[in-house]
C-alpha cells in the first residue's frame, strides 16, 4: 500500500510541476502580447490565443490578470524571445523557444544541456531549414464535419487537417495553417462561432529521425532537461 501511494504521490507532483511550468509560459506570453498590442483582447488578437491557451490549461483566472497588471506596470520586465538550434544525440533536430530578461544566462543554460545531454548547441539557422513555422489549432470534433471545414477553411490558408490528441489525451481536431495565415485562420474559426482548445504557433518537422526505443529515450531526457528551464517556453524536435 505504501509503495502504490508513492507511485501516486510522484504522479501527482509530476502534474503540479508541468501545470506551474504551462502557467509560466502562458504567463510570459500573456505579457509579451500586451505590451506588442495591448491590453484589449478585442483588438488583440495574440492576447486573444494566450487567454484560449490559458483555459485549455486550467489556468487560474488571477493569474491571467496578475499576467496583464505586471505587463502594464512600471516595473515590467523585458522578455526577448530568442530561438535556440541545435542537435541531440543521434542526429536529431531541436529547436527551443525561450523567452528571456537575461541572455547571458539563457543561453548558457542551454548550451550546457545541450552538452550534458549528449547534443551540441549550434548557430542560427543550422537547424530550423528542416522545420516549417506553422499556426496550429486544435478543435473540439464534436458538431463538426471535417471535410466542410476543409473546404471552407481553404481560403483562409488552410494547409493541413487531420485528427490529433489533446492535453489529456482526449481526441481533437488539427487545422494547421502557415505562419503568416495565422491572423486569418484565427478569425475565420471566430466568425464560425468555433472556440479552439488551444492555438499555438509550433516548428512543424519537414522530416522525421527514425530512432529506436534506446535513441528515443536518450533524446526525450535531454527535451525534458530544456523544457525544464525557466526561460524555455517550448522545445521542438525531429525525431521520428
């Protein structure tokens, strides 16, 4: 009995940890997208993805105003969103977001997980030719025909749409459109009443690594390790 609530109590703080780590990062977007374009999520339309990002993640609603008051005060931080390329061990791609006040720090941090964890830090642009930037929004299947979105969302820049997994595992549907169509397929599923489970702007792989299950973990420790950092906001990857 005492080993099954040591097992649980690990889980459970395992989901704290990735809740308060979903809640910062949300929370320094939330600052950046007002100071970029305000506080009015009407005519915001970045502030208006981090509050759809903010619910699918349970975050508290204090906090996303806390967010808003520490972006207008006086003493605001400065967050620089800087990307990281690189690769981990067995050739496979990395790209990390970060979002930063101190980029001594940042990417010092970076650079040594990268070498702990089997993988060299590189320069800019060495690795982000084999991603495509893309808009991805996942949506609710309930009530909606696939191919009709298809076809009606091709016009907004539509590229892809397939069927995927949420935060808890729940099935979704994906609509991935370019980076620069974002704004445009944003407001057209808006103007359609459809409310997205999250919206996210993610590097979206042109090819895949294939590794196997030994290579696989040795990468999935050194994401773990970057996503782990405080100014890392997201980290994307090729392996296949």
């Amino acid at each position: 009995m005492g080993r099954i609530f040591e097992v649980r109590k690990s889980t459970m703080f395992a989901r704290w940890d990735r809740m308060a780590k979903q809640f910062t990062r949300i929370g320094k977007e939330i600052v950046i997208a007002v100071k970029a374009g305000g506080p009015d999520p009407n005519s915001n339309a970045a502030l208006r993805r981090c509050f759809q990002n903010a619910r699918s993640v349970g975050m508290p609603k204090d906090r996303v105003e806390a967010a808003i008051k520490r972006a207008q005060g006086k003493e605001l931080v400065n967050y620089d969103e800087i990307l990281y390329e690189g690769y981990g061990p067995h050739g496979v791609a990395i790209l990390v977001e970060t979002a930063t006040d101190n980029h001594v720090r940042t990417v010092a941090n970076v650079k040594s997980h990268f070498n702990k964890g089997g993988g060299t830090l590189g320069n800019s642009g060495s690795v982000a030719f084999q991603f495509k930037k893309m808009g991805v929004f996942k949506l609710k299947p309930e009530g909606l025909n696939a191919e009709d979105m298809e076809l009606e969302l091709i016009d907004f820049g539509l590229e892809e749409l397939g069927e995927g997994s949420g935060e808890n595992g729940e099935e979704v549907l994906v609509v991935r459109c370019g980076f620069h169509d974002f704004g445009n397929m944003q407001k057209a599923l808006e103007d359609k009443g459809i409310t997205p489970i999250s919206a996210e702007l993610e590097w979206i792989p042109s090819t895949t690594v294939p590794v196997n299950d030994e290579q696989a973990a040795d990468v999935s420790k050194l994401i773990e390790k970057l996503e782990q950092d405080d100014d890392v906001q997201k980290v994307f990857h090729n392996m296949g």
